[in-house]
C-alpha cells in the first residue's frame, strides 16, 4: 500500500485577524482534490511537536455530542506530515504578511510599525572607500 508524500500534497494558507482563529488551510492532494475547512488556532496547551500554542483542526462539523471531523487519516505518519506542512505553510504565511507590514509604515494612524526606513541620503567621501 503506497501512501501520500510531499509532492502529493500543496497548501495554501489564508491569515485570519480572529481572536482565537490564526488562519484557515486549504490542503491539495495531487494538484485538483481540495479540502476547505483545516484551521489553525490559538490554544492553551503546548504543542508537543510545534512547541506553540497552537492548534491544528481538521474540517469538522458540530454535533449533539460535540465536534465530529469530516476528514480524518488513518496512517498516523501521513497525519503528521500533513500537519507539520500545515504549520510550515502557516509560518510562511505570518512571517510574509509580517515583513509586508513591517515595510508599509502607518505614521497616520496609531498603529506604527518598529522598522523606521531612513530616506535620507548620507554623504559619503569617495577617498574613504577601500578597493
């Protein structure tokens, strides 16, 4: 029996301002199966693999009974890699939209980014330049 590898799999990650939803992921299998609905989301345990708090939730329903997962996978090894591939997409994501806003600086407002770009020009001596 052949299982799923990395190549197998794409995700995309769309950065969610939620208060406890950090993002929602998009898993691809082979370039045409989507699965809508895997979250990534603030917890208040550990992740035992991530070191975070974070949490990843496959796409589920509520039930009387509580919360039932639509997409579930069985080969525990698979599962993990999925995750963990779920959670790099993720960083990638937060570490991209951090460096956008982290160029765009809001003077205006009152939201103002640490990094100051200096647009002054130095004034440099060209004899001081070594070669």
């Amino acid at each position: 029996m052949s299982y799923l590898s990395r190549d197998d799999i794409r995700i995309q990650v769309k950065i969610i301002n939620s208060k406890n939803l950090l993002a929602r992921a998009t898993v691809i299998l082979f370039g045409f199966w989507e699965e809508h609905g895997w979250r990534v989301m603030k917890s208040t345990k550990m992740h035992p693999q991530f070191g975070e708090e974070i949490w990843i939730q496959a796409p589920s329903y509520k039930t009387i009974k509580g919360w039932k997962e639509i997409v579930f996978i069985n080969h525990r090894k698979t599962y993990d890699m999925v995750m963990e591939m779920i959670f790099d997409a993720y960083h990638m994501a937060r570490s991209k939209k951090e460096g956008i806003e982290g160029a765009q600086n809001h003077v205006d407002g009152e939201k103002t980014n640490e990094l100051v770009v200096n647009t002054e020009a130095e004034e440099v001596n060209p004899d001081d330049i070594p070669f």
